[in-house]
C-alpha cells in the first residue's frame, strides 16, 4: 500500500471516529471537516480534481460551517453533560456487522479481482463536466436547482416557523 | 410573411419585459410604471395589427391563412420537445381584440386607480397578465398555451386578490384559483393523454401536428371506456378546463365572486380576456372537438359530435342560468358578472352549433361590449365613491351624462337590440345556427329565453342606476358614512374617452358581420376572396333575426313597465314572485351546494380518516401493546397463586416478551434503525447462504 | 448612484496625500526630540521652589507655612518645617523647610499651590521632562531638586517674575517701614519714658496698625 | 481499488455507528454526511477503474450528490433547531412523542 | 529580455539540476515553496510599514520614521519598523484565555495562514511562473481553499470563550458567506469567456491586441470592467478590509476574532489576513488586469513578474487608499449591499458576458452601447433603492439643541 495513500486513510478514518466519538460537538464538527478534507484528498489521488476541489468548496465552505451554526444556535458550543450514545453497544455491534457484511463482499467479489491495478490517468476536463451537465444531464440539473430552491425555502420556513406562534 | 411568425413571440415578449421592469420599480413611480404598460402593449397591438394585416391576404388557393414557426425547446431523452408559434385568424383576431382592449382598459385603470397606493404592483400584474394572454394565443403546442393558461391563472389570481386586505377579496381570488385548476386538472390529463395518443403537442407541423389529419385520425380510430372514440375523452377533457376558464356552469361559481377585484380588472379578465380563453381554447381544438369517423370538420359545415353536443348543451344552460341569477342580483359588477357567464354560456353554444367562426365572433364583439360596460361600470362606482349596490344609486343619467351615452350603447348591445348594434348579429347568428342543429331544438329555444332574461335585467340595472328616482338622499352623496361626500360626478376624461373609444368600436364591429356582408366568417374560413356584398341568406336567418328581435322587446317592454312603476326600495319582481327571487337572489343555490356537498364531504372524509388513524390502527397498535401487557398480567396472577416458583421464569420471559414488543413502538428512530440495519445484514448473508447453495 | 461619493472622497484623501509632500500646512507635525516648539510664556508643568542668591539651600523664599500642603488637591506635597529660624528676604526671622518634597508622578499640574503661596516662593517650571525607570524615586522631587533661582524664574517667565519682585519690593519696603516704625515708637518710647509728650503717642498709635493690617490680604 | 473501497466502508459503518448511537441530532445528521460521503468516494473510485471513465458518470454522481447533501443538510438543520426550539432539547431520544 | 523575463525559470532549472532526477519534482516544489514563502512574506513586511506611514500621511501626519539599523543612527525612513515589529510579537507572551479551548485556539491562525499560502501558489506572478497550476481546476482551487479561511475564523472566535471574539467570528462568517457569492459570480464571467478554469491559461488569453497598440485585458470590456468593480469589492469584503473590517472593528469588537491572541499567534493571523489579500489582488490581476501582460504592446520588452508585481503594489496601495477614505460600514448595510446589490449587478453582468459573446460579429458601436446599456439600467435602479438607505444623516437633536448663530461658525 501506498505510504501517502496509507496516512490520508488513516487521517480520514481517524477523523471520522473522532468526530463520531467526542463529546464536544464543535471539536465533533471540526474532525468531520478534517474527514471531509481527507476524502478530497483521497478524491485528489483518484484523478478527480473537480469532485475534490468541489468537495472542499462546498463541504468545508459551506456545510461544516452551516453545522457550526446550527450547534451554536441550539446551545450545543458546551460539551454537553450526561449520556452522549443511546445503548451505544447494539449500535456498534449492528454497524460493525454491516461492516463485516460490506467487507464480506468486497474481499469475495469476483468484478474487482479483474479491474486493472493502477489504470492509467483518465481524462477529466471541466469542459466535459460541464457539456454533461447542459447537455444530458440538463433536466437533472434543473431538478436539483428546484431542489435547491426548495431546500432553501424550506429550510427557512421550517426553522422560522415556530417564532411566529409563540 | 415568415419572418412575421418568426418574430411572433415580440407581442407577449412586450408586456412581459414591462412587467418585469415594472416589478423591480417601487412604489412611487407610478409614472414610469403606468406609461411602461401602456406602452408595451401599445407597441404589442401595433405589431399585432401587422400580424393581423399578414393574415388577410392567403395565398392563392391555399384557403385559411396558417402560419406556423416551429422550433426545438429541449431534448427529452430521445425526443425533442418543440415549441412554435401560430398565426391564423383565430391568433391574429384574438390577437388585435386583447391588445386593443387591453390597452384602452389600461388608460381607464389610469383613472380608476389613481388613488392606490399600489398603483406600480398593480401594473406589473396587469402586464404580466397581458403577456400570458397574448402568449398563450400565439402559441403552436398544447403545452405552451397550458403554461401561459397557468400563468394568466396566477394573475388573475393576484389580481383578484389585489386588495388582500379585504378578507371577501383573498376569498374571491382562492376560490377562482381552486375552481378553475379544478378544471385544468382535466385539461392537463388531456394533453397528456393527446401526448400519449399522438406523440406531439404541436397543433400544426407541417402534417404531423396534433389537429392534423394524421393524428386525428389515429385518434377517432382508437375507443376506450364505453365505446367512446379517444378524441372525444380528450375533448372533454380538454373542455373541462375550458368551462373552469369560462365559467361554465358546474365551475362558473369563481366568476361572480371575482368582482371582488379592481374594476379594471373585472374588465380585463372577467370579460374581455381571460374567460375567452376557455372559448379560443375550444375554437383552436376544434378539429379534435368536430373529429368524428367522418373525418375532420370542413369549413362552413359544423358536424354534430357527441364532444360538440356536451358543449353545447352546457353552453346552453349556462346561458339560461347567468341570465335567470343576473335578474335578481344588486351588485352592479355582479349582474355584469352573472351577465358574462351567460354570455360566455352562448359562445360555447355558438361553438358547438355553429363552428368556431359563430363562436368567435360574440367572442369579440362581446369582448368590446362587456369591457365598456365594465369599464362604464366602473366609471359609476369610482363616481359615487365606492358604491356598488344599483338600489341606492339612481338618477345618475345627468350626473354623468358621458357614462351613460356610453353605458346605453354596451347595454343595447348586450341585449341585443337591432341592427346597429354588434350583439345582436352575434347572437342572431348563433341563434340561427341553434335553430338549424338537427339533435334537438331545445337549446334555441333556451338562447331565445336568454336574449329575453338578457335585455329584462339590462334594462333593470338601467332603470336602477341612471333612471329612478333616487330614494336614499345618501345615494346621491355616494357612501352613508361620509354624507359630505362630493356628490356624483362624470369620470376623467383618461376614463371617459376610454369608454367613447370602445362604444364606438362596439357599433363598428356590427357591419363585420351582417348577412349582408360576413366577412367575419369568411376570414375565419379562409374564403376571403369569395366574400361579395348581398343578400344570400335563407328565411331562417330572417325568422330568427325577428325571433330574437320580438324577445328582445318583449324583455325590454316587460322590465321597464315592471320597474318605472314600482315604488323605489323594493324589486317589483321580488313583489311579484318573491320565492324565486329569493332563489335567484341566492344564485340558485350552486354556491350553497356546493358547500353543503363538496366540502362537507371533504370535512366527512377529513373525520372519517381521523377516526380510522385513532381508532382502527390506533387500537391495532395500542392492543399489540395490551397483548403483551395481558400475557404478562396473566404471568403475574399465576404467579401470584405461587403453585411453583418455577413459574418465575415463565413470568420473565413473558415480561420480557412484552417489553419486546414494545420496543418496536417507543418512536426511537436510532432503536428502528439498527433493526434496519441489523435486517439488512441478516437478508444479505440468507441471500449468500443459499445463493452458495 | 452609488460610487460617485466614493469616487469623491478618494479624490480628497488623494489630495491629502500628495499635498503633505508639497504644502507644509498639511504636514504641522514637528518631530519631538530634535525640533522643538518654542514654549509659549504661559507654559506652565510642575511647581518649583525658588531661591533667591546662589544658594539654594540658603535663600530658599519657602517659610514651611505649609499652606500650599493644606490646599493640594491630590496631596502631593510633603513639608516639614524647621526647628530653628532665619532670617528671610524681608529681613524677619522664619522657620524654613527641613524637608520639601513633591511627587511629580502625582501632582497634576493645578497651580492652586502657587495660588495659595503668600510669599511668592513656588512657581510653575516649563520643565516636562522627567521620564525616568524609576517611577518613584525617579519623580519624587525633594527641595534640592525642587529649587531653582530666581534668574531661571526670570527666564521662562519674565512678567510673572517682574510681578512677583514688585509685590516682594513692596513687601520688603513695608516691612522695612515697619520695622523703622516700630524703631521710632520704641525711640519714642524711650523718650516718653524719658519726657512724656501727649501730642506724640496717638500718631504712633494710628500708624502702627496700618502695615500690620495690609499684610495678611496682601496678593500673591 | 480494494483500500479505496475498505475505506469507504469503514466510513459509512462509522457514519452509520454514529447515527444509531449518538443522542444529539446534530451529530446523527453529521453521520449521515459521512455515510453520504462515503458512497462519494466509491463513486469516485469506481470511476477510475471502471471500465468506462470517459462517460464521467461517477463524477457526475458525486458533484449531484454533494448539491444534494448540501440541500439535505441545509433542512436537516433546520428541523434540529425547530426540534430544539419545540422541545428544548437536540436530543433525539427524548424527541419521540408523535403528538405535538 | 527574454532571458530576464525567465530570469527565475531558469535558476530554478539550473538549481534542480543538481538533485537526482528522481528528487527533481520534489526539489522543484520545494524551490517554489521557499520561494512564495520568502517573497509574500516579505511583501507584507514592507506592506506593514507602508501602509502605516501611508494612513498617516492621509492624515497630515509622517507616519513612522524612526526605526533603522539598530545602534546605528540610520533610519531607513522608519522601514526598520517591521523587524522590529517581528521581533517584539515574537517574544511577547503568549497569553491563552483560562476558559479557552486551548488546542481549537492553537490551531485556528495556522488554518488561516496556510491556505493563504496555498491560494498564492496558484497565482502566475509571471509568464511560465505558477508554483502549481492546475490546468483544469485552478480557479476552484482557489477559491475552495479561500473556504478554510471562514473555518478559521470560526475557531478562533469560537475557541476564545469571548463574546467579542464570537460576534466578530460570526460575522465574519456571515460577511464572507454572503460577498462569496458575488465574488465568484463576478469571475465566473472570466471563466465564461475564456473558456477554462486555469489561472495561467487566463492569463495567457490577455495578451491578445486590440485597438492597435493595447493588449486584451478583460477590464477592457464592458463586462470586465463591471465584474472587476464587483470582484474587487467582494475581494475587499474578503479580506476584510476597511470598509468591511466589521469582523475586527476595533470601535465594538476590540479586535474581533482574533481579540484574545497574542504575540506570535497574533502575527500569524496578521500574516493570514495580509496574505488573503495579496492572494486575492493577485487573482483580480490575473482575472482582469491581464495578469503579467503589459498594458501596452510597447512596453512588452519590461519582464513579466516585474509587471504582476507592480500590478500587486498598485492594488496594495489602492487597498490603503481606500482604507484612509472610507468609513466602516453597519452590519445591515453590509448585508443590504451583498444581497440587494452586488448579487443583482453579478447575474446582470453574466447577461450581459452572454451578450457580449452572441454579438461577437456586431460592430464595436454597437456591441459596446447595448452591453453598457444593459449595465447601466440595474445599476441605476438599483443604487436609486440605496440611496434611501444610505442617505446623508442628520443629527436632530445634536443641531436643535445648538443655538443659532454657533450653527454659521460651526460650518467647516
């Protein structure tokens, strides 16, 4: 294995655990963002600089500091006193079987014993994202827009909503 | 000629981009807000006037002018969605008719909504409306007219909700937006089903448009439920949304209640534009409509399908009914109101008896008419300061003697009355073609009860507002609470010439359509150039022209014989037959039973599923719960017997096996989750385990 | 529209700029150390002792009366007065101050001390000088450092000084005629003891008093 | 190949370990990024040694995926403060009433 | 001169040259580190001391001009100031709040400086001379590195346990959030235009002639010029300069964010901050400005960097300038003008880009009128909805209390 590819795993899978474990939600959010960092790295690796560099943008620049304010907004900058997992046990031991189970298939599967080591460098231009994207894929990309937009209203009217009866 | 369609798309482009200017200005530039409108729509009708020209001219032996200009929108996987534009006589008619109206109804909304302090919203919608209009009558596919159909939807919607703040207004707009999307409900299931059936929107391409030979053929061809041909399903489907639009009777219960708006709006949608739509969509499906095995209908001769006949049977019972509730109403803008849903009752009749061109042309002529007395109707009201009820108005014929010059000359045309007056051709022609439908003959007869009930409650709206004798001193000092109101005067003249412009129109329109001189119907039937002067028609043009001309008379001699001799305060028809007034008063009921069914059903419904949620499922669930709770309760009493300490164990389990099941229901997402996921695991090594095998 | 005030307010800041390099009424800095203002004669920092003659420890006008300590407002004034007396300026015996110190670090500059000084001894210094790495002892002035002569009173301000030697002239010549006065109605004494005069005693009791009147609301 | 997938495993199991134990809200939507991103990573990894990595597919779904994560996220949050503005509390646990 | 325009290239090269082939890449990157880390660095030294003596001059006075050589008595115009600066923060205490999350508030000014460094390695401070270009992401790269800069924010604000500290994260956060937008908006038009996202490539597309002796800036198009008065805006609301220094207002927020830092960590934020907007007037020059073009055909022959980097004091000393002149703004008419108007004119400005490229075949007179026409419109109706808001103040009670004929000399 790949000493680079190894220590960006590793940062990435650590960061997760930690994000998922530790009682302050903030230090919680900021090792997801490091995870989120470490995945577009891995992105990086793989020849997809646009999914990177998009993931960074909008994860890092948007979503992590949109979970930021949400914590904020519900108190949530104290570590919070108390139990912080539900039966934590089950929990583990069901993601762990999941995990087994996903492990399972990839050791056993047959397709990607016959994928090649190391392809070569396949081309992505942001020219050919964007021809996909107006030109095949245009109706998914309005949908999403709709999404979006909707998203938007909703996420506004949804967390406003409650202001105006009391 | 090509280049004209091609650039057909600048008309509702126009009011479009005022509209959208007009949205980013604020409120105090009026100015800008009203000349911008006007403008573009001026501009509009001069291009539309252009259009109009083009169509006059057919080449030679190519019968009906029909441009069209198709061209891709976007790719749909492997089909190409195409838009187009069309300009025939229908488009090009329509076309001058919304442009000219509008614009002048736009100068009178000048006057009548200088006061608003919302003057510039106001605009912006009325533009946004115009562009819609006009861009729905351009259009060559289903699919874009349904779009500008929605779209002038909403802006009748915004408009008739224009003054939110009144509670009966932002009812008025719901209700018209519920009612009609009733019908577009059926409208949309049309198209979809004329996609399904033809595979294009597009009314003509060359051949292989959807009202074309081809499609239509392919369509009669085909039955569903009942027997019945395909294109008749997706002609009344289709006219399902048309009747929302127009107002036909199940659906016309929005249009009276519509009058809660601005009278120039009133004007504009509820009788010039918007409730024409539902009429030019019959007139532009007609092909589809008149489809039988027979093949498309031909020019001048009108077959009689089982789509027409629904058209005209319900076109008919509007008209009787519009006109037998406009007798008993007091709102001056609602008689109109009631006034245009029997009117729009004929066109529809006039569709299905006599073909678009008899149709279309009460259309038009009714569109000049009804705006002016909607518009001379809004002159009266802005001129005794807000009042609309006829009882307390009275005498105004001095007041303002240039509302009603104007005002007799739209009212004479309503009822029809003789000769110079373009209602009555228009409804002369449609009762002609009525009387000549071989199925039944029952519909002249109730257009002629019409005409009758249309001039009777003409002339007692006249006799009301400008000829009695008024009683109430407030009414001519305008509103009771501010008795040192001004007292009734004569509009501005930005509203008075408006109305000159289109009484004038109102009469000229009469010489386009005569016996002597149709012209109308040979621009519409492409035979333009066989069109002469004289006199061709048989005797039953002549019985019905004295048919209707007696029943004119007789509703015009028997309202004011009925009304000048009644004492002031009380209806001499509510003396007379106070029951039926009530009735009619009351709308017939429609409104009332509509309540007392649909929604009530809706409520039932509502509490019939509340009580299946409670009580069905709730129980099912609560006695999974009791289940459990009463087999441990059992353990319990055995082992409160103490036979054997044995029993303990069994009494756990037990225990146990109600907590169990309660752990499904305690609403913890994380507890359902791990069992999704612990299910998921288990599925997918069964699925290994005996896959392996 | 906006940026039009933008534009204009960097157009006036640009000329700001520019014009320190060419108008000197845009650059009125002056750099401290080396350029100095010249001080105005009203400058007035922190009080000193004056002393007349070379000597300071000897001609300090100061007499203890410690009356400025009294009126100090943030008391930054420490006096002890002598045991013994001297004869001051105007030829009295005085007590005199064993110790005089002011602590600069505290005092504020009030000048209600040289209001308050009936015998013109403290003043105002235009020194301002005195940053030290000692902040107390550095700043705490005794009276060696606190006296300085009369010349230097005389230099950094010149009417004040004049003023000041008018009301001690005054002083001194009342004194001295005083002091005559008191010669003479002793002498007189002496005679009337020796040949009793009538006519001579109410004179030298009207005068007696009159110096000794004037002197307590003398100014300054 | 292999690694790639293994790590995108470990994360979703993480992200799904997370989601069914944590009590906070927050911290279950958050896990849900990290499901969501771990499939991201297989997409991306299945690009690159798929058969066909010039039809761009992978990636195509990953830059949707994230429009979408970010909509999701955007209203989940948004429903976590209108939970704790109801019940005082971002705890999913004690948010298990059904009734108002 | 082309050798001089190379200049760096090629001791670049000749130095590599020593290292085995196999170490070539990584020494090359190495080089181009030590390289951006000497020379910005460097940059914002001068650019301390120069914009100090700069605000002082705009206000009448000589700003600092004591410190030079130490021990000495030269004084290098005071430019000793920034060693002595360096020195001073570098051996201040480092003070961390009791309550303070000690590793999140160490960790916050390393986030924001190194992405400032990894934004300016995109930046072609010369023909042939970007430490990393990505020929397809370049300008993504940028501006998703710019991301990390808010998450730092957060965490120092966060981290301090102060309430200054958190209001001015917080709107910090919401200052960039909202002039991102318009930001990439406006250089999405560059994008648009130039048909890819790499910054040398941009670059490069600048160096075209046009009107017989100028080279093809895009400033030089109705679009280009909108969307670098819209870019440059955001880009100082970006770095959070005056008028948009509310995130470290001193008047309220003591210093915002990075209130509760000291010493080194305070330099370090001071680097960041002095970094972001180097990086950012760099990105405008590339975008805009033609980035290492000459403006005119005839001054081709002065080497390329020499050209970035004029360009980069030029903005250095326009950003001061504005500094001296305009007040700070408030928190809703900062928000007021992201959203009402910058968001507007950055769309309007895409159209009118479109404009520009279908009336590609249009003669000039005509393409250039429509194109400002378009423009101007919105821009006009909207700066009319402004000027409400942003009308002149009147201090009622201050001028009715005043007496009469104090009003008249009060005048100047």
């Amino acid at each position: 294995m790949n000493p680079i590819f190894a220590i960006l795993a590793g940062v990435t899978v650590g960061a997760a655990v930690a994000a998922m474990a530790l009682r302050n939600l903030v230090h919680s959010v900021l090792c997801l963002t490091v995870s989120l960092v470490g995945l577009a790295l891995l992105y990086l690796r793989l020849g997809a600089e646009f999914a990177g560099f998009v993931q960074i943008l909008v994860y890092v620049g948007a979503v992590a500091i949109l979970i930021m304010f949400a914590v904020l907004l519900t108190r949530g900058g104290e570590a919070p006193p108390g139990r912080i997992a539900n039966a934590p046990w089950s929990g583990l031991a069901v993601a762990a079987a999941v995990f087994a189970m996903i492990a399972w298939a990839i050791a056993r599967s047959p397709a990607l014993r016959g994928m090649a080591k190391d392809p070569a460098q396949p081309p992505l231009s942001v020219k050919a994202i964007g021809d996909k994207l107006t030109g095949d894929l245009v109706l998914p990309l309005q949908v999403v827009a709709l999404l979006l937009t909707a998203a938007l209203v909703g996420g506004v009217v949804i967390a406003m909503s409650e202001k105006e009866t009391e | 000629m090509d280049r004209i369609v091609e650039h057909l798309w600048i008309i509702p482009a126009l009011p479009l981009l005022a509209a959208g200017i007009i949205a980013l200005l604020k409120r105090p530039h009026r100015k800008a807000a009203a000349a911008l409108a006007i403008g573009s729509l001026g501009l509009a009708f001069l291009v539309s006037c252009v259009a109009f020209a083009a169509t006059l001219h057919p080449a030679a032996g190519a019968g009906t002018v029909r441009l069209t200009h198709n061209f891709a929108w976007f790719d749909l996987g492997e089909s190409t969605l195409r838009l187009g534009w069309l300009l025939d006589p229908l488009t090009a008619g329509m076309l001058v008719m919304v442009t000219f109206v509008g614009s002048l109804i736009f100068v009178f909304s000048v006057g009548y909504m200088a006061h608003d302090p919302n003057f510039t919203r106001f605009f912006g919608f009325l533009s946004l409306f115009a562009a819609a209009m006009l861009g729905l009558l351009v259009a060559n596919n289903l699919l874009f007219l349904f779009m500008c159909w929605e779209v002038v939807g909403l802006a009748s919607y915004l408009l008739i909700g224009f003054w939110f703040q009144k509670p009966e207004a932002a009812a008025a707009a719901k209700k018209a937006f519920v009612t009609t999307r009733i019908g577009d409900l059926g409208f949309f299931l049309g198209m979809v089903w004329l996609y399904h059936g033809t595979g294009t929107l597009l009314f003509y391409d060359k051949g292989a448009g959807c009202l074309e030979q081809g499609a239509i053929a392919s369509l009669v061809a085909q039955t569903t439920l009942g027997g019945m041909a395909v294109s008749t399903a997706i002609s009344l489907l289709l006219f399902c949304g048309a009747a929302g639009k127009s107002g036909q009777v199940p659906l016309h219960v929005w249009l009276p209640d519509a009058m809660e708006g601005p009278t120039p709006v009133s004007a504009l949608i509820h009788a010039a534009t918007m409730v024409a739509a539902g009429v030019f969509l019959v007139a532009r499906v007609f092909p589809l409509l008149g489809a039988s095995a027979a093949g498309l209908p031909a020019d001048g001769h009108v077959p009689h399908t089982a789509a027409l006949a629904v058209v005209t049977w319900i076109g008919a019972i509007t008209a009787v009914f519009g006109a037998l509730v406009a007798v008993a109403q007091s709102d001056i803008k609602r008689i109109l109101a009631y006034s245009t849903v029997s009117q729009l009752g004929y066109m529809m009749m006039g569709l299905g008896v006599g073909g678009p061109a008899v149709g279309m042309f009460h259309l038009l002529a009714h569109a000049f008419f009804k705006a002016l007395l909607f518009l001379g109707a809004g002159s009266v009201i802005h001129g005794c300061h807000g009042e609309q009820d006829i009882r307390r108005m009275g005498g105004l014929r001095k007041a303002m003697p240039a509302t009603f010059a104007t005002y007799a000359v739209g009212m004479m045309a309503l009822a029809g009355f003789p000769l110079v007056f373009s209602g009555f051709w228009s409804k002369d022609e449609i009762l002609h073609a009525a009387l000549a439908w071989s199925p039944s003959r029952l519909p002249f007869a109730l257009g002629l009860f019409g005409a009758f009930l249309t001039a009777f409650y003409m002339i007692r709206q006249m006799w009301f507002v400008f000829f009695a004798p008024s009683a109430h001193p407030a009414a001519r000092h305008g509103h009771d609470t501010r008795p040192d109101a001004a007292a009734p005067h004569d509009s501005p003249p930005v509203m008075t010439v408006s109305l000159a412009i289109l009484a004038g129109a109102t009469v000229a329109m009469s010489l386009l359509a005569t016996p002597v001189w149709p012209w109308f119907h040979a621009y519409l039937g492409g035979h333009l150039d066989h069109l002469h002067v004289g006199w061709d028609a048989d005797g039953a043009v002549l019985a019905t022209m004295a048919l209707s001309t007696v029943a004119v008379a007789l509703g015009t001699g028997v309202s004011w014989r009925l009304y000048s001799r009644s004492a002031t305060g009380t209806d001499a028809v509510e003396r007379l037959v106070p029951r039926l007034f009530g009735a009619l008063r009351g709308r017939l009921y429609v409104d009332g039973f509509y309540a007392a069914t649909v929604f009530r059903l809706n409520r039932a419904a509502a509490t019939a599923f509340d009580w299946i949620d409670r009580f069905v499922w709730g129980s099912l669930a609560g006695s999974t719960a009791w289940i459990a709770t009463g087999f441990s309760w059992l353990g319990r009493l055995l082992d409160d017997a103490g036979i054997n300490p044995g029993f303990d164990a069994g009494c756990a389990g037990t225990r146990g096996t109600g907590r169990l099941v309660s752990l499904f229901q305690n609403g913890q997402t994380q507890r359902y989750l791990r069992l999704v996921g612990g299910g998921i695991v288990a599925i997918v090594v069964a699925v290994a385990w005996t896959g392996k095998k | 529209m906006i940026g039009i005030g933008i534009a204009k307010g960097l157009v006036q800041t640009a000329r700001n700029l520019l014009g320190t390099y060419t108008d000197k009424d845009r650059l009125p800095t002056i750099e401290y150390p080396e350029e100095r203002q010249a001080l105005t004669e009203a400058t007035r920092q922190f009080p000193f002792l004056v002393h007349d003659g070379d000597d300071p420890a000897k001609g300090l006008r100061c007499v203890a009366c410690q009356i400025c300590e009294k009126e100090c407002p943030p008391k930054c004034i420490y006096i002890v007065k002598s045991r013994d007396k001297r004869v001051d300026y105007k030829g009295q015996m005085q007590f005199y101050p064993a110790t005089f110190d002011i602590d600069y670090s505290v005092c504020m500059s009030c000048q209600i001390c040289v209001e308050v000084c009936p015998f013109e001894s403290i003043k105002m210094d235009t020194e301002f000088e005195f940053s030290t790495a000692d902040r107390f002892r550095g700043l705490l002035f005794d009276k060696h450092r606190l006296a300085k002569s009369d010349a230097h009173y005389h230099r950094i301000h010149p009417t004040d000084a004049a003023e000041s030697d008018a009301v001690m002239a005054a002083e001194r010549a009342k004194a001295e005629a005083k002091a005559k006065a008191d010669a003479e109605a002793k002498a007189k004494a002496a005679a009337a003891k020796l040949a009793p005069t009538p006519a001579a005693s109410p004179e030298a009791q009207m005068e007696a008093p009159k110096p000794g009147s004037d002197t307590p609301t003398m100014p300054m | 190949m292999t690694p790639y997938l293994i790590v995108s495993a470990l994360l979703f199991s993480i992200g799904f370990a997370g989601v069914l134990t944590r009590r906070n809200a927050i911290l279950v939507l958050v896990g849900v990024e990290l499901m969501l991103n771990a499939a991201n990573l297989n997409f991306v990894a299945f690009w690159r040694h798929g058969p066909n990595p010039a039809a761009l597919d992978g990636v195509m779904f990953v830059v949707f995926a994230i429009a979408v994560a970010a909509a999701e996220a955007a209203v989940g949050l948004a429903l976590v403060i209108a939970i704790h503005r109801h019940c005082r509390s971002g705890n999913v646990d004690e948010a298990s009433g059904m009734k108002g | 001169m082309a050798s001089l325009d190379q200049i760096f290239v090629a001791l670049k090269d000749w130095l590599v040259a020593f290292v085995p082939v196999a170490l070539q890449p990584l020494a090359g990157a190495l080089l181009s580190i030590v390289a951006i880390m000497a020379v910005f660095p460097g940059i914002f030294a001068l650019t301390t001391v120069v914009e100090r003596k700069l605000l002082a001059r705009f206000q009448n006075r000589p700003g600092p001009n004591r410190v030079g050589i130490p021990l000495t008595k030269i004084r290098l115009a005071g430019f000793g100031q920034f060693a002595a600066d360096g020195i001073k923060s570098l051996t201040k205490e480092d003070i961390v709040p009791r309550n303070a999350d000690r590793i999140v508030h160490f960790v916050a000014p390393f986030v924001l400086v190194a992405p400032a460094f990894l934004s300016l390695s995109v930046v072609p401070v010369g023909r042939n001379m970007a430490a990393l270009d990505f020929r397809e992401t370049g300008l993504l790269f940028f501006f998703a590195v710019g991301a990390a800069t808010e998450l730092s924010v957060f965490m120092a604000g966060w981290s301090s346990r102060n309430k200054y500290s958190l209001l001015g994260a917080m709107r910090g956060i919401a200052q960039m959030l909202s002039y991102e937008l318009p930001l990439i908006l406006s250089s999405l038009v560059v994008v648009m235009m130039a048909g890819t996202l790499s910054l040398a490539t941009i670059a490069e597309r600048q160096s075209g002639v046009q009107w017989g002796v100028v080279h093809s800036w895009h400033v030089f198009t109705p679009w280009g010029f909108a969307g670098f008065l819209i870019f440059l805006t955001a880009a100082c609301a970006e770095s959070n300069r005056t008028p948009f220094d509310l995130p470290e207002a001193e008047s309220e927020l003591v210093a915002g964010y990075f209130t509760e830092y000291s010493g080194f960590k305070f330099a370090l934020f001071f680097l960041g901050e002095y970094l972001g907007m180097f990086a950012i007037s760099g990105v405008a020059i590339t975008l805009f400005l033609g980035g290492w073009n000459a403006p005119f055909t005839f001054l081709d022959w002065v080497p390329s960097w020499m050209w970035f980097f004029g360009k980069l004091v030029g903005f250095i000393l326009f950003f001061i300038w504005l500094r001296a002149t305009l007040p700070r703004l408030r928190v809703d008419q900062l928000m007021d003008l992201a959203w009402k108007f910058m968001l507007p004119m950055s769309l309007v400005n895409l159209v009118v880009a479109g404009v520009w490229h279908l009336a590609a075949s249009w003669p000039h007179l005509l393409r250039w009128p429509l194109c400002v026409a378009i423009l101007a419109l919105p821009y006009w109706l909207l700066s009319r909805g402004f000027q409400t808001r942003f009308k002149t103040r009147t201090y009622r009670f201050a001028e009715e209390s005043r007496p009469a004929p104090a009003t008249a000399a009060a005048g100047p």
